[in-house]
C-alpha cells in the first residue's frame, strides 16, 4: 500500500474506512484509484478520440478537435467526480442544542446523476427527512450529499440507499426517509422514447417507515 503515488494511498483508505457504513456500493474494481485524475483525463481524452474519429468527424475541424479532451475533463472532474471519496464534502456535526426531536423535511433538492447502462442523464429532485437525536447539520450538506452520490454513473434504486445510508450514519440516527423522482435519458432519448415518465424510489429507515404521514410528503412533494 504504501508504495501508492499521489492521493492514491488517501483514496484506498477512505474507500477501505470511511465510507464502510454504506452497504449500497458501486461496481468499482478495487485498482480504481491506482492512476491519478490528470493521468486518466489524458488517457480518457485519447479513447474518445477514436470514438469521434471512428463516427466519421473531422477532428480538424474548429468545432470538433478539443471535444476528446472537453469529454474527459469532464468526465473526471465534474459529471463523475462522485466516484473519488476524497471529493466528498465535508460534514460538520453540530449538537441538538435546540433539543429539536421532530422530523425535519428537506424538499425538491435538485439532482442530476448518469445511468450506468448507457452513460446517460438522469434528473430529478429528492426528498429528505430525518429525526434528530444528539447532532444536527446545515441544511445546505443534505444538497451536497445528494449531489456527491449522484455525481456518478448510478442505478436510481442504489442512489437512494446511498443517500439514506450516509445520512443515518453521519448524524447517528436510524430515522432517515429518502424519496428520489427522476427523469431517465436512457428512456426518453433511446428505446421506447417515452418522453413523458419518470421513476419514484424510496427508503424509510427507523420510525419514517411508519409514519404514514411523513411517506405522504416524501413520495407526493415532487
């Protein structure tokens, strides 16, 4: 281990460690982090190119010819950046000095992640709900958490849990309701072409799960 470069030897123990608690992981194999974001932007960069070239562009041509690397940047540092745990943000636990012990509801929290199938779109909104106990947090992590597991070729199902699982064991509580209604390109622009669907996943964690009133809100908001 210790003759990994770069943030390599940091990625592999958050992977190994820090985020052990979420059960719901992706597909990666466990050499994903032995070649560093420059490395695999150029790398990246070069394979989109034969795509472009082998679909019969010009890559000449003003337009065209940065598009390999536009892609790969892009792919690494911003679309897929959720891949890379030491891009996730960082949470500040703050005590329940309130002694606030109602559910709080965060709604309509905008997403954008990718179908892992296609390599795709998928946009969406969730809804979140969770019942303090000893710690709260601000209100802008939730967003970021979602958007941090989102930022990742995903299957909507397994970015549910995830968002569920990570709130439920960074603020040490079991009462945890995440709603996510989306929007799939791999629906809408291929296959059936059903522009006018979307898909509703839910997990209910703890008491959520049998608050009637509280799944109501989550599954009706978006």
């Amino acid at each position: 281990m210790a003759k990994l470069k770069g943030n390599t030897l940091l990625v592999k123990e958050n992977l190994n460690n820090s985020n052990h608690h979420v059960t719901a992981k992706n597909p990666l194999r466990d050499d994903a982090f032995d070649i560093d974001d420059n490395s695999k932007i150029k790398l990246i960069a070069d394979k989109f190119k034969d795509i472009v070239e082998i679909l019969g562009f010009d890559l000449t041509d003003d337009s065209i010819k940065d598009t390999p690397n536009r892609v790969a940047k892009m792919y690494v540092n911003e679309i897929f950046k959720g891949l890379n745990p030491t891009n996730k943000p960082k949470i500040t636990l703050f005590k329940n000095e309130y002694e606030y012990y109602t559910p709080l509801v965060e709604l309509n929290i905008p997403f954008t992640s990718f179908c892992e199938h296609h390599f795709v779109p998928i946009q969406g909104k969730a809804n979140i709900v969770y019942i303090p106990k000893e710690y709260v947090i601000g209100l802008s992590k939730i967003h970021r958490l979602v958007n941090f597991y989102a930022r990742r070729p995903q299957v909507q199902e397994r970015l549910t849990k995830q968002i569920a699982q990570e709130l439920s064991f960074t603020l040490k509580t079991n009462d945890v309701g995440v709603a996510l209604k989306a929007t799939h390109s791999c629906i809408s622009c291929r296959g059936v072409e059903d522009l006018g669907s979307s898909t509703l996943t839910s997990t209910f964690l703890g008491q959520i799960k049998n608050d009637n009133n509280l799944v109501s809100v989550l599954l009706g908001s978006n």
